[in-house]
C-alpha cells in the first residue's frame, strides 16, 4: 500500500520520424490539454530533446497515485492521442516507475528562464 508521500512517474521514450518533429510537439501538445481535463491528472508534464540525437525525445511526469496512471491509460481520448503521437514516430516505449529516492540538493527547483 502505498504511502501518502509516494509519487508514481509515467516516463516515456520516443522515437520520432525523421521530419515529424513539429507534428509529435503539436501532438503531444494535444495530449497535455487531455491530461489537463482527466479527473486526476498528473502534477506536470515534461518533454525533452536529446542534443545529440533530434529525433530522441523522452516524456515524463509524476501521478498523486497508480490508480491514477491506470484510469489515464484506459481513457479513450488519451488512447486516441497516443495514436496519434505514435504515428509520428518509429519506436515508442512507455512505462511507469514510483519514486524510491528524491533528493534535493536546493530549496526548490529552477524554472525554465533561470536555466538559460
């Protein structure tokens, strides 16, 4: 049984179509919006570029709980949006972790325009 404290991750790794980059981001753009509007969505959504490999992505995002990751997978829109962002793709792996460690060497998290 989980604890209150636990966090469960949904972590995905995609391979995008040479040329399909703008039509994955607009899908997976598409996605978040369903997410947004599920009865428990997750806390936030992060979408990553490798530097090295353009067509690399991963996603990721933490649950409140795994029943939540669960309901989220048999949801028709979302089955639809992942459809659709695996069209734009040659190789898709999706799959689900709880955290075991979190360390936090700051008092809080940097956001986007201090990173740059």
């Amino acid at each position: 049984m989980p604890t209150p404290e636990e966090v469960y991750y949904t972590h995905a790794l995609w391979r995008v179509k040479p040329g399909q980059q703008a039509a994955f981001k607009a899908a997976w753009k598409e996605l978040a919006d369903i997410f947004a509007h599920l009865p428990n969505p997750p806390i936030r959504g992060t979408l990553l570029q490798s530097l090295t490999q353009e067509e690399l992505f991963y996603s990721f995002g933490p649950w409140h709980r795994l029943a939540d990751i669960e309901a989220m997978r048999a949801d028709g829109e979302v089955l639809k949006a992942f459809a659709k962002l695996k069209t734009c793709c040659t190789e898709t792996q999706p799959s689900a972790y709880r955290v075991i460690e979190d360390i936090r060497l700051q008092q809080s998290e940097p956001n986007a325009e201090e990173l740059v």
